[in-house]
C-alpha cells in the first residue's frame, strides 16, 4: 500500500505541495496524497485531525503530513493527530527571528497574495503570453521579454505558459511548420527581435511518438519529417546564432530554469 501524504494549509497549499513534493521526489516510492486547503477555522482543523487519525486506524501506518499553518490554534489541532507532522514555515521562522532580531508577523496567504504590483505585473505577462502563443500575432513582438521558437510540439507552449505564470516573463513563441522548411529563414518580425530569440529542439524519434499520439500515421507525425525539420530548425539556429536548448529529457520546469540561466532574464517571484 502506497504511504499516505497529505499536504495541508490555511491557505492555498500550494506552499506545502512545492515543499512536501521536493522532499517526497528523494525517494522511490509512489505515495498517494491528498491536499487539503483552506483549514482557517478550528472546525475544519478538527475535521481534518479526525480524518488523519482515521487514516492511521485504517491502515495502521501513521500519515504523512506536509503543511504550512500560520494560525498557531489550528497548528496545535494538526499537530495532536495522529501523523507525522513536518511544519515547513516554523522550521525557518525561529532561527530566521533570532537571526534578523525581529518578530515575525504571520498572515494567511501573504506569500500569494494579490494586493501587490507583483501580482498585476503576472497577470500581465500571462495574458500577454496567451495571446502571443504559437504566433498567432506578430503585432506586439517588441513587447516581449522572451520568444521561443522551435517545430511544432516541442514544448514551446507550456515553457512558455510556465514563464509567465511562474516568473511574470511576457513569453511569445513562434512555430516554424512544414510549409517554412523548403526556405526556412527568420519572420522580419523576428529578426527585428533577435536579441531575445531563443530556440527550443528535441529529438526527432520523441517528437514522432508526440505527433502520433497527435495525429498518427500522417505525413506531420513520421519520422522521416521529425528528422527533417529538427535538423533544419537546428541550422537555423546555428545560422543565426540563436541559443537553443534539448527539451527531450527535462520537464518544463527544467527546460524554464535553462531558458533562464542562459539568458539571464530577470526572475520575478511572488
């Protein structure tokens, strides 16, 4: 049976997730987890400690649980069941106080609040980056912080997707088709924008089993075209001088960190 996790907070438990995920991803196991947010009240609390001792009745394995409490009564409910409780904010809190000589001064839902400039600043970007997607409009390039290009289905999307949500990076991205293959060269809109082109590509056999899930046994999907349009879109980039990243092997996380490091664009936390 797979160990039980819950990630739990009076707020959005996006906290403990990130955290609890971290942690969990150090070890070979599946856990089955559950996340449990907003407990901002001693009734919730009570009814999620019910639900964690009953877990460890049923199973006889104490829980697992990941949370990021601010309110201490609510802390103390979790902290009575029956689970191992590991506390993410108070484990820094008390050293960080003795270090900086200041009290902390806990409120739900601070480090994901919206009453910020931040928080605007990110709305911006994703709207920005919805409506600059896969180029449907080459209207606004000047305004981007970043512009993706690759073949189509290598991940330029979701790096892009993930940019602004997670940083705030107004990201576009462009898609070079079957029909630029035969003079394949940079959009004017492009090269007016050279400096903040950056290039994604994959390889050609992971790219073919994407696109016959996609649309199988067409000539868009085989691979004698996966080969042929990454090895062309691969001397573009070299041509031109457009830094490039292999997104087969990493996750879009991964493939944004890289994006991020290569260029040194401003990361933008929240």
């Amino acid at each position: 049976m797979a160990p039980k996790v819950f990630y739990i907070s009076d707020g959005t438990a996006i906290t403990a997730e990130v955290f609890g995920h971290a942690v969990l991803s150090q070890f070979p196991v599946e856990f089955e987890a559950l996340t449990i947010p907003f407990i901002d009240s001693i009734a919730k609390a009570e009814k999620v400690k019910q639900q964690l001792d009953d877990c460890f009745i049923t199973t006889e394995v104490r829980p697992i649980v990941f949370h990021s409490i601010v309110n201490a009564e609510i802390r103390d409910i979790i902290f009575a069941s029956q689970a191992i409780d590991y506390d993410f904010l108070n484990t820094f809190v008390s050293p960080l106080e003795q270090q900086l000589g200041i009290k902390a001064q806990p409120v739900i839902n601070r480090t994901h609040g919206k009453a910020n400039e931040g928080y605007e600043n990110r709305i911006d970007a994703i709207n920005y980056t919805l409506d600059n997607d896969d180029g449907q409009t080459m209207k606004h390039m000047d305004k981007a912080d970043i512009i993706l290009l690759g073949v189509s289905r290598c991940g330029k999307t979701p790096s892009s997707l993930y940019l602004s949500m997670q940083f705030g990076i107004k990201a576009a991205n462009y898609p070079f088709t079957e029909d630029d293959m035969d003079n394949l060269k940079l959009p004017p809109e492009l090269k007016h924008n050279k400096k903040k082109l950056f290039g994604l590509t994959i390889d050609p056999n992971r790219l073919h089993e994407i696109r016959q899930s996609r649309m199988e046994n067409s000539r868009y999907s085989s691979l004698r075209q996966c080969r042929m349009e990454v090895k062309e879109v691969e001397m573009l980039y070299k041509k031109e001088r457009i830094p490039y990243v292999n997104t087969t092997n990493h996750s879009v996380e991964e493939i944004a960190a890289k994006i991020l490091d290569m260029t040194g664009l401003e990361r933008h936390m929240f």
